[in-house]
C-alpha cells in the first residue's frame, strides 16, 4: 500500500509540474511601435484562448528593436514596420540588403502580415491650413511650417525621406533651418502633433486612427512605396513552435478583423514587393 501511495504522489507531482511548465510558457514579442494599441488587444485574445502561454511585448521603433536583437536581447517573434531592418538580420535576404551577414530569422517562417498607410496628420482646427503632401511641400520651402518626422533609423522616417525627395526637398536644408523636429518613433512623432508643438507630421494611417489625429492626405506607392509589415520567428526562439502558432494566428481573420480596424489592411498577392524605405 505504501508503494502504491508513494508511486500515486510521484505520478501526481510529475503532472503538476507538466502542467507549471506549460503555463510558464512566455513568448518574447517585438514589435513596432506603431502595432502598440492593436497587438496589445490581440494579444489579450490569444492569451484568453491560450491560457499556457504568456505574451510578453517590447514596442519601439524597428530600427532599435532590430539592434536589440543584434547586441543579444531575448526575442521569439519580430514584427518590423519596413523590409530593412528584417532584411538585415534576415541571412536569405542577400548580401545587398544584409551586409553584415546577419543570420536572426528562422529559415521559412517570415511573412509579409500587413499593409500600412503613411498619412499626413495635423494638430486640432489645423491651425496653418494644410491642404495636402503638394501644399505642405510648398509651404515648407517657404519656411512657414514646423513638420515633425521619425528619425532615419525609423521606418516612418525613411518612408518620410522618400517623399521629400520625391517632392525635391532637401531634409538637411530644412532641419538646418528649423523647419523639421525628429522622433526616435512614430508614436513620438504622434504625440508632438497631438499636442500642437509642430504644424504636422507624418506618421502611419494607424497610429492617426488611435491618436484621433486628422489625417490631411496619404502618401502613394509613388512618391514612397508600399508600407509592408513583414513578421517572423527568431532563430534563437526558446520555443519556436509556440512563436510560430503565434504568428500563424496574426494572419487568421480573428486577429485581421482587428488590425483592419485601425487602418492596416490584408496583403494582396497581386501587388509588387515593397519599395524599401
């Protein structure tokens, strides 16, 4: 009989510990600033539908996300808000677009999830009467305005950079003559305009949905190319194989429904592969 007991308990404090290791399971997700308020409600979902696995965010701009990743930091998932900084810690894509070799992707699992808007937004009642991207081009030259933009180590900044040169606008010239104040990410660049210390800014179609920002105009494919979100598992995940049902569930309509909601849109097939910024 007190075999039997001693097994039973044993058996018993086996499956207990199965069961605190499987609710110990935690992802590490990083992921761009501009996902903030939408990834945060999917991840509440899933989380409730998924009770064993924690969900643990670091939001910021994907440049320094991507040089966290780089200097060491634990990672399972990357969700970037440009092609680059994933190209560059991503080993198939190329010595052109990864110079330094960079092998952080796990082979197969990066996608492209979602498609993204950049929008000129400006503070209440507009108070300098911005028409459009055209307009704002003309007014800047002039010296009228104070626009805020993201760094150039931040996709929205790099995409920003391509419509001022797609309009022939020196950054430089106009940061040098104070016409331009910077943010390390677009929630930055969000909140200067929201608090009326800059004329405008470009930001995301998103981040202008959350912050109640009107949106003046949006930028084409042609003056900075298609704002793709690409996703993938790191190749040093602790738990791969919840990282990638993790992200499978981000292109399921459940989680679509709620990025759709904000701005972001489903990426269609037929369209051309991204214009890096």
């Amino acid at each position: 009989m007190k075999k039997m007991l001693t097994a039973a308990l044993t058996a018993l404090f086996a499956a207990v510990l199965c069961m605190s290791a499987a609710a110990e399971t935690e992802l590490v997700v990083f992921a761009a600033a501009s996902l903030t308020e939408t990834l945060t409600k999917i991840g509440e979902l899933y989380e409730e539908e998924n009770p064993d696995v924690t969900l643990a965010f670091n939001f910021d701009s994907s440049g320094t996300l991507k040089t966290q990743i780089e200097e060491g930091a634990d990672c399972d998932v990357f969700l970037s808000a440009g092609q680059k900084q994933m190209n560059e810690l991503d080993i198939s894509a190329g010595e052109e677009k990864n110079p330094d070799g960079l092998d952080y992707v796990k082979e197969g699992s990066r996608i492209d999830l979602l498609e993204n808007k950049v929008a000129l937004v400006v503070p209440e009642d507009n108070p300098k009467k911005i028409e459009s991207f055209s307009q704002l081009a003309e007014v800047l030259e002039d010296g009228e305005i104070l626009m805020a933009m993201g760094n150039a180590d931040v996709p929205v900044g790099q995409y920003t950079q391509k419509i001022l040169d797609y309009y022939g606008l020196d950054e430089a010239e106009l940061a040098k003559e104070g016409r331009i104040t910077y943010g390390t990410n677009v929630k930055e660049v969000t909140v200067q305009v929201l608090e009326g210390s800059v004329d405008c800014g470009v930001v995301y179609c998103t981040d202008a949905f959350s912050a109640g920002l009107d949106v003046i105009d949006s930028a084409t494919a042609e003056m900075c190319g298609q704002v793709i979100y690409p996703a993938a598992v790191m190749k040093d995940s602790k738990d791969p194989e919840a990282a990638q049902a993790f992200l499978d569930y981000l292109g399921e309509d459940e989680a679509m429904k709620l990025f759709e909601e904000v701005g972001f849109s489903r990426i269609e097939t037929e369209k051309e592969t991204e214009a890096e910024p």
